[in-house]
C-alpha cells in the first residue's frame, strides 16, 4: 500500500471545519440550519405579536418589514433548505448503500458557502442601514437604489448569492451520488422514496437556482453598479424582476416540500410495516411534480396584467399539480390501509402531515383559478396557504424525519414523551396560528401590513393566531430540551431502533461508522432490508470481500474558499476594492491548491474493521 | 482497487472515465452545464426583453462592426477544434500532442479576449456605456458573463497544462482536462449563440 | 400567575366568538365574501364553486384518515407482519381521473371569468373611465372624461362600468376594492393594467394597497363612494367650481405659499402631490384618519380634528410618506384645518348615502 502512513486526522474544532464526511457535514447543516431557524421563528414571533391588536406600537413599519423580509428569506434558504440538505446528506448515501457522496469536498464547499452566505445575509441587522426590507421576493422598483437606499437590499442580493452558489454544488453533487454511487442491484426503481425526492429535489436545484443567480446579479448591477435592468426611466422592466424571481422561485417550492414526501413515505410505510402502495406511481407522480413545477411560475403574477390569455394557460398547469400530488396522498394512505400502524412520535409527524398538507393544497387549487386569485392576491389567505404547505407540509415532515432519523444520526433515541409533546403543541399552535387567516383574507386583510385599523372585523382573528404562533414556539422550545436531555443520555440506540426498518441505513450501527458499509451491501427488491428480514436473513449480503477502504482526506480548503466569498460580498457591498481582492485571491487561491495537490486519501484497513466487530 | 490497476504505465482507451472519481467528475460536469444552459438562457432572455431599450445610445445596427465579430467568431470555432485535437491526442496517449494543441487553444482564447477587450473599449468611446441605457446593461452583461467564462477557461487549462507538464497523464490528470474540453467547447456554443442573438440579429434590427 | 389567568379569560370567549365571526362573513364594505358588485359576485361565485369542491375532497381523505388510523391501529400484543400490498391499477385510475374531472369542472368557469373579467371598457362610452395612479401612500384618479382630478377618494356612479386603467407613479402597488372587484397591481413606465367594476349599490367601499410598497404600505387605504349618476354629476361640476382661498388672508398666505407649492385646490396649486378640492366632503383625511361626529377608535374624529392631527404631524400618522412637518404656528395650524374642513363640495350631498348605505347597514349588523 502506497499510504502506509496515516493521513492527519482533526479532532474538536478542526474535524468540523475540516470534515469532508457526508454524516458530519449533514449534523453541520443541521446546527446552522436549525439555528436560522430559530432567528426565524422569532422573527415570526416579534411579528405577531406586533399584530395581536389593532394600532400595535411594538415595533416600527421599517423594523416590522425588515422582520417580514427576513423571517420569509431566512425561512426559505436558511433554514428550510439547510434542513433538507442535512437529512439528505445523513440518509441519501447510507440508502442507495454508498460509501460516501460523489464530491465530498464539494460537498464541505456547498455548506460552508451556504453558511457564510446565511451569516453574512444576518449581518445587515447590526448595520445601521439595518436588514433588508423589501419583502422576501424583493420586488422592484421597492428593492432599487432608489427606494431602497443603505445597504440591507444588498446584503440580501450578496447573501443570497453566496449560499446559493452552495445549494447549487450541493444539488449536482446528489445527482452524481444517486447516479454513480448505488450499491449493486440498487436500481433507479429499487431507490427508497426519499433518495428518489431528494434526486428530483436536486434535479430541480440544478435548473431552478441559475436563474435567482442571473436575477441576483442583475439586481446587484443595478444597485451597485449603476445598472438598468430594472429601472424604467432607463428603458428597464421591473416585471422582469418578477418573471425571473418566480421561474427560480416556483420550483424552489417543490424543491422544498419534495423532500418532506419523501420522508413521509418512508415513515408511513415504516410504522404501518407495509410496503409503499403504488411505489411506481409515486415515483410518477413525484417527477411529474418536478416539471409541471417548471411550467407554473406566472401563477404567482395573475394581477401583474399579463393578459386573459396567460393567466388562462397558467390557471390550468397549476391545476393539473393537483393530480399528481392527489396520487401521492391516496398512496399514503392505502400504504396505512391494511397495515398495523404504531404511533410512534415520527408518525404522528407523518400522520398530521396528511391532512394539514392536502388543506394547504387545496386552498392552491383555488389560489389557481385565477380571477378568484384577483381576491385573495397578496391577502392573508395566501399567508395562510403556503404557510400550510411550507409549515404544515414541510415543517412537520421534517420534524418527522428528524424524530425518525436522530438515532441514524446521533445514535441515540429522543425522549418519546417529550417528542409527542412536540407534536402537540406544535400542531395545535400551527392550526391555531394559520387557519384563521384564510378568513383574514377573504374579509378583506392584505399581507405584509405592519397593523390595522380598528373596527375592520380583523382583531379577534388576529390575537388567535398571535396565540397559536407562541404555542408553536413553545412547541419548538420542548424540542429544544429534548435534543439537549438525548444528548446526555448513552449512545446506546440499536441498528434497527425502529424494529420496522425497511431500507438500507437501518442495517448499520447507530451512529453509521465514517465508512457507512464495511462491505457493499447486495440489494435483492425494493425495501432492501425488509426482503432480507421477511426471508429470514440477519442482514444484508455483502456485495464484496472486506478489504482496505478508501476515504477522502479531510480539508480546511472549503471554509476558507467560501470565506473568501464572504470577504468579496463585503467588498463588493462597500466599493473596497482591496478587498474584494483580497476575498477573491483567497478563494481562487484556494481552488488552485486544490487542483495542483492530489487528494490520495487514506485507507482503512479491514483488521482495523474486525476490531470494531465487523463480521468477515 | 480501480485507480491503482494501471500501475504498468499504461493508460486504459479513455483515462478520464478509467476511476470511479474520474465518471464522477465528467457526469457532475455535464449537470453543471446544464445549469449554466439554464443561466445562459435567462441572460438571452433578459437581453431580448431589453434590447430595444437603447434610450440615447447608438442603436446596434451603427454600433456593431460585423468582420470583427467575425474575426473573433472564427477564433473561438477554430479553438474549439483546436480542444477536439487535444482530446483525440489524449486518447491516443500522446502527452506532447495533447500539450501542444492545449497551448493552441490556449492563444486563441487569449486572442478571442483581446478583440473583446478592443470591441468593448471602443464601443465605451461610441456612448455605449454599462450605464447608458437597458440595452447596454444587458449587453455587457450577457457577452461580458461569457467574456468571463472565456478569461476563466483560458486560465483553468493553462494551469492544466502545467500540471501535464509536472504530473503527466494519468487517470488523475486525464478528466481535468476533459471536462476542461467540455467547458471550452459550450463556451464555444454560447458564443455562436450571442452571435446569432446579439449581432446578426441586432444587424437586422 | 394572575396575570396568565386574566389573558385566558379574555381569550376563552374570543375562541368561542372565532365560528359565529367566520360566519359573519365579515364587514359588507370590505369583505370579498360579502360582494356588492357584479365583478366581485363572479370571483366569490368561482370561489364558491372551488370551496364546493375542495371540501368534498378535504371530507374524503379526512373520512379515509380517520378510518385509516382507527381502523388499523396496532393492538397490544398483535406483531402480525401485514400483507405486502404492491398498489392496485383500479383504484390508482380512480384517483387520478376523478380529480382530473374536478379540474375540469373547476377550469371551464376559470377561463370563462378570466375572459370575462378582461374586457376592456375604456373606449365604451357609457363607461366612466378613471385612471387610477398609485403613489406612496396615496391615490390619484384621474377622470379624462370629466376633466376632474381627486386623491385618496375614488367617486363613481352606481350601474355604470368603471374602466380603470392603472399606473404608479414610483414602487409597484396593488388597487384592491375588496366588495367589488378584484385587485390589479400598479405598474410602472408605460405598463397601464386595464381592469373594470361595477357598484350597484350606493355606498362607501373600503379600498386598499395589497402589494408591499414600504413602511406605510399597511395604512394606504381609500374610500370608493358610489352614489346615484344624478349626485356623481353634481359632485363632477363641484370638483370644476372655482377655488375660493382662506378669508383670513394671514391664513390664505401661509397656506398658499406652504401647502399650494405641492397640493391643488380647483385650479390654484400644484399636481404632484393630493389634491385637496372638496376634502372638507371626503370620509377620511389621507385614507386612514376616518371622519365621524361620534368617533370609537384611534384613528378617528371630525374631519377638523382629523385635518389638524394629519398636519402636525404627517410622518407621525403615515411613516416615511412624502409630506413634511410644516413649520406651522398654532393659529395657522388651525386656521389651514378649519380652513379644509370647511373646503366642501357645493351641490354634492348625495342622500343616497344617508342612513340606507352598505356601511350603515353593516355596522347595524356587527352590533
């Protein structure tokens, strides 16, 4: 062996900044993504409760639309996608049996510029020209210099640029792993449902998020350059704006709730012990999903006049989303027809999911037809539709595929008790928070408004959903110390904790080794595991013989290639030239020390395999 | 264990689909063109809607000077060939051939932006500035984007080729330059693509 | 301790209060369930058509969860494995081609009221054509036919089309006449929305901003009055009478040199910015502040109160709006608001709106 000496392994801070591990690197996006998500939820809170009477003087019309600009953006890409990206990163491999992902060190490169994109997005609350505040979609002429003038536009435009770049490596580099990385007799149709989202998901990422990246540039040339793209004095189109943002910004939609169909299939399927009804056509419906997704964009624009032809054409593709989605909910719930169903904290995630998620779509089929659209545009009824989708859809599912996956994870089992509290409290408040606010709209409240008047019919409905939005951060809280009393508890949770475990990653130890499978796994059907238990074997057969594994070296070049990205945002953002420069050096610098030094990486070797008990 | 097979010097047919890595590297860049079709195509998008946006700038028929975009037309197509020869040399295991048509390539794309650089300036001195109109914020934006692809391709296989000379080819060095291949040749597309749209097409009005 | 028990109190009824309040369907002036014109009535009819069709839906998989989820719960003790189901082909059919009926039953009066709702009335003569400007934060309308320009109070007679052709003037905004119509967005450069509504009824309808157009954006609301043609001609030639200025001439200075810079009374005064002919008429002072003899909320007052309040302190009632704190003594402060107050329309006093107006009917309702 040419690599008889050991490679420089990190440990404490160093291994997490260095770390090119797939496991590590999901944990890593969990972390960061679920502190946004905290900084959001506050921000929700602070909303609400500037609205919880008429006339509410808790915070002024700029702070309450910087808290409205930041809560959507962070929501979205900060703590949604990050969310997404950490179940991907821990499960995906260990489900098509890989080894590890395909660019491990893009894969590190992909959170750390999401990571400094997000901080550097957050910074603009300590600024004096303070946060954005144009609205999560950043609409012009209200984002252009001039309406928007100091900086919190352009740390939206610069942030957004920066971690999306990282959304971007990480969607290719999902698509090469679920490509080229399946373990023998894996096939595409063997592929449990969640690798499959997470596939669709990233395909969507892959052609979604050059077009924010064109949007954000021009954006950025218009503010900080003196550009014309948007401005109609000199021949610019700000519908423009809005055509680009949405064709990004639909399919982000899908790139969200994808995901959370994945998990939900896996769960329900888990906890009934039954086999997915209709695999083949979920794994339809779920690409059908993805291109009409493509088709859709000018739904969100139905009052930006585009014509009667238009919004016909538009009216009907978003339609025909429903079919599909139809499919995949009667799908669910013949999967728990029949089966003997336990409810476990994970599946009354997955279970609550069902319901709340085909009520935030069907308020989309309505929001679909479009001259009813003309009414409920911008009102709290599409406030309280896509939070439906998004809270009650993706929130929840995640939550579910955490509950589900925290011992593949962590190797320890959350408190039950604590995680159906969760539950509880979380759903009620949601329901509480967001199903009032359909009516909101429909008598007459727009969105985004900073208070209302009094005597309009809106304060009952408002201080209920004041209400409901504290228990949800009550409900986040209890989830809180759950992590932090797991976390004291031994690392003792069995491979198979669920005892139902139907896909690979349940037949390794919890937490997985670094090297995820001592031997390749041979995948024999669909639910890989689950046909090894039901003909009666231990666990799965191995594809190879034990031999040395190859791993990738760890690396620092990541975190200083996206910090360097952080530095030329600063750059850029105050006309310091030297440092731009000085960002771009260091992350060009870093891109070359990578192409001109070989990554060899290291072996394990299969005694050092037999020590940790791996049966020959 | 794959990427030690070749131990006996000798480099399989196709050295950059040899390794696990190497597949890896060429599927991954396929995607990421893909994305950058769908970056591209925004731009193309953008710049029709705003091409007849010139306010008091000149209009392109008087702006665009056709034999030098032609020249400079030529240039790129002729470095595109220039990359397929490289190729072919790798693939023939021809280290010096593979260098050489690099180089070519190399100075053609070198000679491409220097026409740029000349087209650009001198359309500043005509009024046709970043600032001046729609029109020309979404012209230097799509051609300078691509511009800056060409710079940043010129740079990346000049680093490739010094790495050939050190490293040799090898199963590590052989997809380098083949998604570098790749690279320069939808550089090369996107090119004939502003030339229809940009030129021609602003020619014609 | 008590302070938690004493929100639970007050919050206990309001749960209760939630159903009959949804049932309510909210005030006849501003809620899109309540529609007072022929352009609202085909949305909520649409609406109510989808609402139709996606409770049966929602009844259906809630009906099948349920079942579903007590039905097969696991019992103790029971560790059965069940049996492996790979899908069934007819009922997979079944729940793709019913949805795809609904669509279609849902589509067909889509595209027709799509279709209907765009025509365009600005060249119909028996249509009053208004073009509506949206600034931060406030309305024009302008009516080329009358060759009358007013802020913040949309006039219009009832039974005729009202063709608005819409613009802004700075950011995009949104005109939404809940009651009425449907809202357009306000676009700038030479992108005019074209849209068109209707009020049978006389009355006063709340209009809002529904797009994000910055800090103020919540508090951009107007009024539309839709009263009998004969009052709508009468208030058209009131608009057209010729200004009279202060007749406290210290009054008549200062007002003309600090207010007529950027406002218009008649034809005195400058365009750029509200024009004040016949304030002393409207419902509100600069949308928000509503005008009432008896007034319950913060926001409102006579319109003298209400004047004087809005010209202390504009950046106070409206944050980040164009018109500044004008350096003004007490006396001039009061003389200007007296002064508008008193600015009403001569002849237009429609008795249409007195006692029997959609506003008046509802607030009998909400009580």
């Amino acid at each position: 062996m040419a690599h008889a000496h050991a490679v420089k392994r990190y440990s404490g801070l160093m291994d997490w900044l260095t770390t090119v591990d797939h496991k590590k690197i999901g944990i890593l996006y969990l972390i960061s993504g679920g502190f946004f998500f905290l900084i959001g939820g506050l921000e929700a809170i602070l909303i609400r409760i500037q609205l919880w009477k008429p006339m509410n003087n808790f915070v002024s019309p700029d702070t309450y639309n910087e808290l409205l600009t930041m809560h959507g953006t962070t929501m979205i890409f900060l703590a949604a996608m990050p969310v997404i990206f950490a179940l991907m990163n821990a499960i995906v491999p260990l489900q098509i049996g890989a080894r590890d992902v395909a660019f491990p060190f893009l894969n590190s490169l992909g959170f750390w510029t999401f990571f400094f994109g997000g901080v550097l997005l957050n910074i603009s609350w300590f600024t004096s020209t303070g946060a954005p505040a144009a609205g999560w979609t950043s609409y012009v002429p209200l984002a252009s210099p001039m309406f928007s003038e100091g900086h919190g536009v352009d740390y939206y435009v610069i942030g957004l640029q920066i971690s999306g770049l990282g959304t971007l490596v990480g969607g290719i580099n999902f698509l090469v792993t679920i490509i080229n990385m399946r373990a023998p007799g894996m096939s595409f149709m063997r592929m449990p449902m969640f690798t499959w989202t997470a596939f669709i998901t990233s395909a969507l990422i892959l052609f979604a998020f050059p077009a924010l990246t064109v949007g954000l540039v021009a954006l950025m040339f218009d503010r900080l350059f003196d550009g014309n793209f948007f401005d109609p004095s000199s021949g610019g189109n700000v519908v423009l704006w809005e055509h680009i943002f949405w064709i990004f910004g639909h399919p982000e939609v899908y790139i969200l709730i994808l995901p959370a169909f994945g998990i939900i299939s896996e769960i329900v399927s888990t906890f009934s012990r039954k086999r997915l009804f209709g695999y083949s056509s979920m794994v339809f419906a779920t690409v059908l999903i993805g291109f009409l997704g493509f088709m859709v964009w000018a739904h969100h624009m139905f009052t930006t006049g585009l014509g009667p032809v238009a919004n016909s054409l538009f009216s009907i593709a978003t339609m025909l989303i429903a079919v599909p989605t139809g499919i995949k909910i009667f799908n669910w719930l013949f999967t728990l027809w029949g089966g003997s169903i336990t409810f476990t904290s994970a599946n009354l995630f997955a279970i609550g999911f069902i319901p709340t998620f085909v009520m935030g779509g069907v308020t989309g089929v309505m929001l679909a037809a479009a001259p009813a659209d003309f009414q409920y545009h911008d009102s709290y009824f599409v406030v309280a539709h896509f939070h439906y989708v998004i809270v009650g859809g993706l929130v929840l599912g995640l939550f579910a595929g955490l509950h589900y996956w925290w011992p593949k994870m962590f190797g320890r089992m959350l408190n039950e008790g604590l995680a159906k509290l969760t539950f509880w409290t979380f759903y009620i408040g949601f329901h509480l928070t967001f199903f009032v606010q359909h009516f909101l709209g429909l008598i007459g409240m727009p969105r985004r408004v900073y208070t209302y008047l009094d005597g309009q019919g809106f304060n009952g409905m408002n201080l209920v959903s004041t209400v409901g939005a504290i228990l949800m951060g009550i409900g986040t809280i209890i989830f809180l110390i759950n992590i932090a009393v797991t976390a004291a508890k031994p690392k003792n949770a069995p491979a198979d904790p669920w005892v139902d475990g139907r896909t690979l990653e349940w037949s390794i130890p919890s937490p997985a080794p670094e090297y995820n499978f001592a031997q390749t796994p041979l995948v024999r059907g669909y639910d890989a595991l689950w046909k090894e238990k039901m003909d009666g074997n231990k666990g799965m057969t191995p594809a190879e013989p034990l031999g040395p594994i190859h791993m990738p070296s760890p690396s620092i070049l990541p975190f200083f290639m996206s910090l360097g990205l952080f530095i030329m945002g600063f750059g850029l953002m105050y006309h310091q030239w030297i440092l731009t420069g000085t960002g771009a050096l260091m992350t060009f610098g870093c891109m070359f020390l990578r192409s001109v030094y070989d990554d060899h990486g290291f072996h394990i070797d299969p005694d050092e395999l037999k020590d940790k008990g791996v049966k020959a | 264990m794959s990427e030690l097979s070749h131990v006996d010097g000798q480099l399989p047919h196709e050295p950059e689909k040899a390794t696990l890595e190497g597949r890896n590297k060429v599927l991954g860049f396929w995607l990421f063109l893909g994305g950058e079709v769908v970056l591209f195509g925004t731009l193309f998008s953008v710049y029709l809607a705003l091409r007849d946006q010139i306010l008091d700038g000149p209009p392109p028929q008087e702006l665009f000077s056709l034999p030098l975009v032609a020249i400079a037309t030529l240039i790129l197509l002729t470095s595109s060939l220039t990359s397929v020869f490289a190729i072919q040399a790798m693939h023939r295991n021809n280290r010096t051939a593979l260098i050489n048509w690099l180089v070519v390539t190399v100075l053609l794309g070198f000679g491409f932006l220097g026409l740029e650089i000349y087209e650009f300036i001198h359309y500043a001195h005509e009024g046709h500035t970043f600032s001046a109109s729609a029109f020309s914020t979404s012209f230097y934006t799509l051609v300078g984007f691509h511009g800056a692809h060409v710079a940043f391709g010129v740079l990346w296989i000049s680093l490739l080729i010094a790495q050939l000379f050190k490293k040799g080819l090898t199963v590590v060095t052989a997809p380098k330059v083949y998604v570098a291949g790749l690279y320069w040749h939808f550089v090369d597309v996107v090119w004939v693509f502003i030339f229809s749209v940009v030129y021609l097409m602003g020619k014609v009005g | 301790m008590m302070k938690r028990w004493h929100v639970l109190k007050r919050l206990l009824p309001l749960l209760a209060g939630v159903a009959l309040l949804l049932s309510a369907c909210g005030r006849a002036d501003l809620s899109t369930l309540n529609p007072q014109g022929p352009v609202a009535q085909s949305q909520f009819d649409l609406m109510k058509l989808s609402i139709s069709i996606m409770i049966l839906v929602v009844v259906v998989v809630f009906a099948i969860a349920i079942y579903v989820l007590i039905r097969f719960r696991r019992r103790p003790g029971n560790d059965k494995i069940p049996v492996q189901v790979e899908g069934n082909h007819k009922l997979e059919i079944i729940w793709t081609v019913i949805p795809l009926i609904l669509l279609v039953i849902l589509g067909i009066p889509t595209i027709q009221t799509v279709f209907a709702l765009a025509e365009d009335y600005s060249r119909d003569e028996n249509a009053v054509v208004v073009k509506v400007t949206s600034h931060l934060y406030w309305w024009e309308f302008e009516y080329p036919q009358h060759g009358v320009v007013t802020a913040q109070e949309l006039v219009i007679p009832t039974n005729a089309k009202i063709a608005i052709e819409a613009k802004t003037a700075d950011v995009l905004h949104s005109f939404w006449i809940p009651a009425l119509a449907g809202k357009i967005d306000t676009n700038p450069g030479g992108n005019v929305n074209r849209m068109f509504f209707e009020a049978p009824k006389p009355g006063i309808y709340y209009g809002k901003c529904a797009e994000l157009c910055g800090p103020s954006h919540a508090l951009m609301d107007f009024k539309v009055k839709a009263v009998e043609p004969a009052s709508f001609e009468n208030w058209v030639n009131a608009m057209k009478a010729p200004a009279q200025l202060p007749s406290d001439p210290e009054i008549a200075e200062v007002f003309q040199s600090e207010c007529l810079s950027c406002h218009a009374v008649g034809e005195l005064g400058g365009p750029a910015f509200p024009n004040l002919t016949g304030i002393g008429s409207r419902e509100s002072v600069a949308g928000i502040l509503l005008n009432t003899e008896d007034p319950e909320y913060e926001n409102e007052g006579t319109t003298y109160e209400n004047l004087y309040r809005w010209i202390q302190d504009p950046q106070a009632i409206k944050p980040g709006n164009a018109m500044p704190k004008v350096d003004l003594t007490e006396e001039e402060l009061e003389g200007i608001a007296r002064y508008l107050s008193e600015l009403k329309l001569e002849g237009f006093d429609p008795a249409e709106l007195q006692g029997n107006s959609v506003t008046n009917d509802d607030q009998e309702k909400q009580q």
